[in-house]
C-alpha cells in the first residue's frame, strides 16, 4: 500500500506549510544582501528566516521593514505579517538598522526565491521510495488551528498498494470520526481521500490519532489498520491571563534598593514552549506616577523597588497596572492586564519632637501626687502604633525622686507629676530636661534622618507655704544610766520651725511612755525621770526605751517624733540558778549539771563562779562543786552517799562579784530513771486556803449542824403533837421498790405530806413521833411494819391521813434506832440535793421532784415515799433547796471530806 506523494498534493493543501525552509546567507555581504529560499504560499506569522542583525550594527536600538507584509524580530528572525504568495518573478524588502544616539543607520536587502525545482527532484526520489518499499506506512499530516476553509477541507490522501491488484475501499476510526467530536473527519471510500468539516480549536484537541483500514469489496483486509494522527498547528489566539485580577502587596518604607514587593503570575493556553507562550511582564501605569519607585522583572514578574524615596508620610499607597504579553513581548503579541495595590507600612522613620523647647510652671511645696504639666509632641509616624506612641523620660533634675512622668495613651502627651514633696527652704526652683522617643526603635536604614533623642528644658518653680514644726530626724536618742535617780534632767527631743530653722515658740507634749518614767519639759523638750529606769523591764529591748513626744507650732500645726532612751546598764542584778529540785538517780547518774542566767548586760555577766558556802559537814563530806563553762558547773556526790532528799546551798558569783546562794534540794534516789522518784517531802509552796475559803468552810459546818439540829427537833416535836407512834417515822423512811404507781400523794422521808409532779393537791399522810431517852443515848422511835398499804384504804378523789388508813387500831412493831442510824440515811440524801444545786450554772436552787419506786406489792400500809423536804411544814428540810450559791463551795469541801 503507498500513498501519495506531498509534491502532488502542494497545490492549496495546509502539509505545504511544512516544508524546510532553506536560508543561505553570506557573511561578506551581511549589510547587503540576504536570500531566503520559500515555497510559493506561506500563510502569516510564519518565520521565513533570521538576518544576522549584529554583524552588520551591533549598537542598533531601531529596526523596520520596507515591506509590511514582513516583521523583524530583535534577534533578526523575519516573520510573515499576513499570507504571502510568491509568483515567478523574485521579491525583495529592505531591513533598516538604526543607532538613535550615535545618528547610525544601516541597511540590508532580503531577497525571497521560489524553490519549486528542488521540491519537484525531492518528489520524484521519495516516489520510486515509497513504490520500492510495497507497505502500508504512515503518513506525517497537520491541520491549522482555527482554519478558515473552504470546507470540506482536503488533508492528504490515503492509497494502499494492494490496490493494484484488487478493489480497494477506504475507512476510518477513532476521535473525531466515531468519537467526540463526531464528523469531524472523513474518507472518500474509493480514492482515499480525507477531508476535515470544520475548524478545530487546538486548545480543546491538539492531536487526533485516526486509524485507516483498507479493505476488498467482500471485507477481506488487505492490509494491517494504519495509524493516521493529525497534529492542530497552533494559533496565537489566546490572551495570556494573570492568575489574580488584583494584587495586594506590603512593602516598608524602609525598604532597601532591589527589596521584594511581591510576584505576579500570568498564564497562557496557547502550546507551551512556543512564542505564542512565551511572556513578558512589564508595569504600564504607576498612580502617583512620579518618581518612578518599582519595576517588573519581565521573564519573572517579580516587582521590586528601585528607589530610596518611599515615604509613608508623603504617599502610603501605590496602584500599578500590570501588563503581560506573549510573543516574547513583540509588539504584534497578544496582551492581559491586572491591577497591582502597593500599601507602604510604616517605619519609626520619623523622631518625636516637642513643640517648644522651654516650659515653665509652678507648684505649691508639699504638694505630691499632683499633676503640674502637659507636654505635646509632634510625630509623623502612623497614628496609635509602637511607631508613634511616645515614651518621656527625665534625663537630669530628678536626682531625688521628687518627679514622674508618663505618657497619655490618648493623647501621647507627656503628663509630668509631683510624687514627692518639695521644700521651699531647700530649693526655690528645679530644672528637669526631659527627653521623648518612641516604644519601637528609631530605624537607621534610611538616610538623611534624624536619630538623636529630642529633648526640652522644664524649670518648676516652688511656691513657699506657711508650715508647721518639722520633726527631723524622727527618731532622736539620748542615753541614761540605769538606776539614774529621779529626777535627773537630760535633754530631750528637738523639732524645729522650717521657715526659721528655730526652735523657739514650739511646745512639747508627752504622748507615750509605757513605764511612765519620763516627764517631758513643755517649753525646751528637755526630759527628767519620774522613777527609778530599770533596763531588764519587760517593756524596753535592746536597751532602748522609746517615747513619743509631739511637737507643736504656734499656729496649732504639729509634728510627731520619736525620742529613743537608751538606757546604759549598771550591775544591780545577781546571777540566779535556774534550778529548784533536782533527782540523782544512784548509782546509775554520778551528777547533776546546774546552769545560771543574769539580766544585766553581758558586760556585767558571764563568766560566773560557783562554790558551796559554809555548810555543814555532812554536805561538804559527800557534794563536791567543779566548773562546766561560764554558766555551769556540776554538782556531784561520794560512793558512800545515803539514799535520801538533800538540801545544798550553792552560791553564784559575776564577774564584778555580785552573788546569790540558792539552797537546792537534791533527791538521791535509788532509780534508773528520774521520774520514778518521788520527792519525800515538798516545799511550802504546796495547796493553800486563801481567807474566803476558811470562812466558807466555817460557815458550811456551822450550817450543816443547824439542819441537823432542826432535823431533830422537828421529829421530836411532830412526835408530841400528833400522838402519832414513835415507829411510824422509820416505816416512812425504809428504801423500798415501787409501790402501786398512780398515788397523788407521796410521804415524805420524816412522814410530811410532799407534793407531787402534777401539783395535785397537799395534805398530811403521817407524823413522827418523837424521841426519847433510853439507856442514857438519845435515840429516835421509827415505825417499823405496819399490816395495811396506803392504796387499801385510798378512795376516789380523796386524800388520807395514816391515821384514817389505820382504820383506828394498827399494830406496829417497834424497833429502836440511834442517832447514827438518822445520820447514815439522811447524808446521801442530802448529798444528792447538793448535787443537784451544783449543777444549775446559774445557781438557782433546784425544784423538788419526785422519785420512781418500784412496785411492791399490796399489804403495806404506807404511801408512796417521797424526798424528804415539806414545804407545808415549818421544821421542814425546804430550805436545802434555797441555799444559793455560796453553799455549793462549802459542800463540795464538806463533801471531799
């Protein structure tokens, strides 16, 4: 199979383009002639060839073309400006080269030949080639993007060689036939021609690989399917487009020369690595335009500066319209523009600088955290940054901490204050030179600025007022000896008049003295002791005794000072043993150490001496005396020492002789441990009765024996005067269980009707009898038995007398009891009412109240027993509930007793 050969297809077909151009050029003549060798038709913006443009005039900043259907590059390669067919006849253009500067111009001459007879030899060799070779093969074949017709449109054409031998018919498959785009190709069955429909974007499709078959009229293939791609020669007709329709860029104003401000992007889609992609960038507008402040870098699009004047203050932002074009940036290339916004930050390029050199101003002395002036300052950096807010500081004249200043945050003023007082006297005037910068660091990058500190002069005059007394220094010290005699004078605090620097008119007053030892001299201050100055008082420390004194002016005004005592220290105390009682235990312990202070000064103490005076014999034999250190010593004892409680006297001595002697006792016991001992005999400081206790005491037992004495009259007495028998009192006071619960009545311990808890009603249950004699003691006739309860005989809603319950006879067995017997029952009675008093915290004497018993049993023929007090009695034991306060004392001793 063979195709046709591409010299019998150049009449109107686009694969003519393709054809080498051949160009000769001749260096001799290099500024006079140049021939360019073309096929007869060329279609525009194709490179026809290149003219060695420097050999003829390298320093040419201008070149033009004679003929406009030609360009010329500034590499010297000439392009069609539109479609150019050649006819028989040669043609010729002329290229200028111009030096603008140098008022050069030169010229050369392009010839363009028809190379019809090469082409026509080059066919018939590449036709015996393909005839000898008998294959299917393919064939090189391109379409021009965006092709203008006419359609159909006559590509190449197709031929198999077995078509000499058989019928032939033509197809064709893949994209554009049988595939999107659908028809956009196709084949005449019998000749094998193909044809295109219409025009092809070749951003959209760059390249389509058809396959063509050729086959018999039966569909016998009589060859293998041939790849057929079509390539879509680009067209420059697409913009090249910036990635962003607008750009933001920061740059400092302190930015230096070549700094970066940011970097533009374009794209193109047209075939990469082609002219038609190839862009440039450059900037068409700047606003302001003037001076000049950035470039583009045209391969890159990066912006950078290339001026020193940026200058927030004087402009803070610059719009660039930015412009790409392709075609190498070729005048005839397409272009895109995008919009650039430059912002200039700011820098600390501007010092801070006040707006009058010198200020003035007054203030009253004494005054203090007052505000006295407002400073302005002028910056011209951005408004409420580091840049622009201010910080004040005072370079000289405030050696002594009397001024402060601080900036406004509002304002950026500064604010100067008094924050210590002045003093007329001192200083009539101050002068502060105050100097002002900024939070952020002066930027040195740029020249020609100012970078020193801006400074100002602030003179404060000081207004004299009328003061009080000044107590200066505050504490003053005068020095007494201890034991000084009363009376002595010593001078005493001072104050004096600032505006006089006198202390004449002032007065004095004492304000505090803790030990009140100082009287204080109105007039002079002078000071003279009232007592006797004791250093080791408790109030005094360090030897210093302090007093506050006031001092007052004429006008009323007043100071308050510290006069500070400091009492010198005589030898008026001995030293002391600490000890008192001390435990030996032998023979495991061979000693005792004894220790010793003294309240006087050191000077005065230590080292002390310690010995035994003259004692007995006996101590001398068996207690020895040595030295520790200057505070001890250690007192030990002889093998043949007897265990018991020894009393040595021991005499310590100072250093200037004053002495004390202490008796120790000193137990010397038999023990391995001193606690175990116990001392055999104490000293007089053991419990003691002070006067108010022995006469409560006195009183308790006076007391005590009247409520016996009353006791026993009263039951004598009853005795007589109810005829009641002498046994029924020692029935009543028998301790027994509960009897039948429910009584309303009870009988008391001595047989007096007592009230119960409900206060139900009174009435007399019983009498005793009295006492008699017999057998030369006193003894006291109780009942004793008895053959009826008091429930037996009680009826509803009455009360009985013991008597009525008797019934009128009632045996009793008698039995006699002493005054012991009386005793031993009523004192736990008494006891417990006692008791009940000391409980109340507010001494009020305790209500009676009524004990639970527990149930007998029928047959006893008394009532329920009750405490031992009546109230319907006069010889009853109420008054034990009425004893007050001063009674509990003297029972809780009786009762310990």
């Amino acid at each position: 199979m063979a195709t046709a050969g591409p010299l019998s297809s150049l009449r109107g077909a686009p694969c003519r383009l393709l054809l080498t151009l051949l160009v000769f050029s001749f260096a001799c003549e290099a500024c006079k002639k140049v021939v360019f060798n073309m096929p007869s038709k060329l279609e525009a913006d194709k490179m026809v060839g290149r003219v060695n443009l420097k050999e003829c005039l390298r320093s040419a900043d201008l070149i033009q073309s004679s003929d406009p259907d030609f360009r010329v590059l500034d590499d010297g390669s000439v392009y069609t400006a539109s479609t150019i067919v050649l006819s028989d006849e040669k043609r010729s253009f002329t290229i200028w080269l111009s030096d603008m500067k140098k008022q050069i111009q030169k010229e050369i001459t392009v010839f363009l030949d028809h190379q019809t007879k090469v082409l026509s030899k080059r066919h018939t060799k590449e036709t015996v080639l393909r005839r000898s070779k008998r294959r299917w093969a393919p064939i090189p074949c391109s379409m021009q993007e965006n092709s203008l017709g006419p359609f159909p449109l006559f590509l190449q054409q197709v031929q198999s060689d077995a078509a000499q031998n058989y019928t032939v018919f033509y197809s064709i498959s893949g994209r554009g036939v049988d595939q999107e785009p659908l028809n956009l190709f196709f084949i005449e069955k019998s000749t094998g021609n193909l044809y295109c429909t219409r025009p092809v974007d070749r951003e959209e499709y760059d390249i389509f690989d058809l396959i063509a078959y050729a086959s018999t009229e039966d569909g016998y293939s009589v060859d293998l399917p041939l790849p057929l791609p079509i390539r879509v020669e680009d067209e420059n007709d697409n913009h090249p487009i910036f990635t962003e329709e607008t750009y933001n860029f920061e740059v400092s104003e302190s930015s230096r020369l070549g700094a970066t401000v940011g970097v533009v992007c374009a794209t193109d889609r047209d075939e990469p690595d082609t002219m038609h992609t190839r862009l440039k960038y450059s900037i068409l507008k700047q606003t302001p335009r003037s001076p000049g402040l950035f470039s583009v870098h045209p391969s890159t699009g990066v912006i950078t500066v290339v001026s020193q004047y940026l200058d927030r203050e004087v402009v803070d932002k610059y719009t660039l319209i930015m412009q790409v074009q392709d075609m190498d940036g070729q005048f005839f290339g397409l272009t895109g523009t995008s919009t650039c916004f430059i912002t200039v930050q700011d820098s600390n390029d501007h010092a801070p600088s006040f707006r009058q050199n010198a200020y003035k101003v007054s203030v009253e002395e004494n005054a203090v955290n007052v505000e006295i002036l407002r400073i302005p300052i002028e910056d011209k950096d951005l408004i409420n940054t580091a840049n622009w807010r201010a910080n004040f500081t005072i370079l000289k004249g405030n050696e002594n901490g009397h001024f402060k200043i601080s900036t406004d945050k509002k304002t950026n003023e500064g604010i100067l204050c008094v924050v210590k007082p002045l003093n007329y006297e001192e200083n009539h005037q101050v002068v502060l030179e105050i100097g002002v910068s900024n939070e952020s660091p002066f930027t040195t990058d740029i020249p020609f600025r100012v970078t020193s500190m801006n400074t100002a002069l602030v003179t404060v005059l000081v207004k004299d007022q009328d003061e009080g007394p000044e107590c200066n220094p505050t504490a003053q010290y005068v020095w007494i000896k201890e034991n000084s005699a009363v009376g002595s004078k010593i001078n005493g605090y001072k104050a004096y008049d600032p505006e006089t620097k006198s202390s004449n008119g002032l007065r004095y007053k004492k304000l505090y003295d803790p030990e009140g030892w100082i009287t204080i001299d109105e007039n002079s201050g002078s000071i003279k002791t009232s007592k006797i100055l004791d250093r080791e008082a408790a109030t005094s420390r360090n030897d210093l005794y302090n007093i506050t004194v006031l001092a007052i002016g004429q006008d009323g005004r007043s100071c308050t000072g510290t006069l500070v005592i400091n009492i010198e220290d005589v030898n008026d105390n001995a030293p002391e043993i600490l000890q008192n009682y001390l435990v030996i235990c032998k023979p495991k312990m061979e000693y005792t150490d004894i220790s010793a202070v003294d309240p006087d000064d050191l000077v005065h103490g230590a080292p002390f001496y310690f010995s035994m005076p003259n004692t007995s014999p006996e101590i001398n034999r068996i207690w020895t005396l040595s030295k520790i250190n200057d505070t001890a010593a250690r007192l030990s004892y002889r093998k043949n020492a007897e265990f018991q409680e020894y009393n040595v006297p021991i005499t310590v001595k100072d250093r200037e002789g004053q002495s004390a002697t202490k008796i120790l006792r000193v137990n010397l016991c038999d023990c391995t441990h001193p606690s175990q001992c116990v001392a055999t005999s104490r000293s007089a400081g053991g419990i003691s009765l002070g006067k108010w206790a022995i006469l409560a005491i006195l009183l308790g037992v006076a007391l005590l024996s009247s409520v016996l004495l009353t006791l026993v009259c009263g039951v004598v007495g009853a005795r007589k005067k109810k005829g009641v028998p002498e046994d029924l009192a020692q029935q009543n006071l028998i301790i027994s269980n509960t009897e039948a619960p429910g009584d309303d009545k009870v009988c008391s311990a001595n047989g007096f009707m007592t009230q119960t808890i409900n206060h139900s009603g009174h009435g007399i249950c019983g009498t005793m009898g009295s006492g008699i004699k017999n057998g030369g003691q006193e003894t006291i006739e109780m009942m004793k038995g008895g053959h009826h309860t008091l429930e037996s005989c009680r009826g509803h809603h009455h009360t009985h007398t013991l008597d009525s319950c008797r019934g009128g006879h009632m045996e009793m067995d008698n039995a006699r009891y002493n005054y012991s017997d009386w005793h031993s029952f009523t004192q736990p009675r008494l006891r417990e009412k006692l008791h009940l008093c000391n409980q109340n915290e507010d001494h009020v004497p305790s209500q009676d109240y009524v004990l639970t018993y527990n149930y007998e049993g029928r047959g006893s023929p008394v009532g329920s027993v009750g405490c031992c007090s009546e109230k319907q009695e006069e010889d009853g034991l109420d008054f034990l509930n009425n004893l007050e306060a001063k009674f509990t004392a003297l029972a809780e001793t009786c009762t310990k007793r």
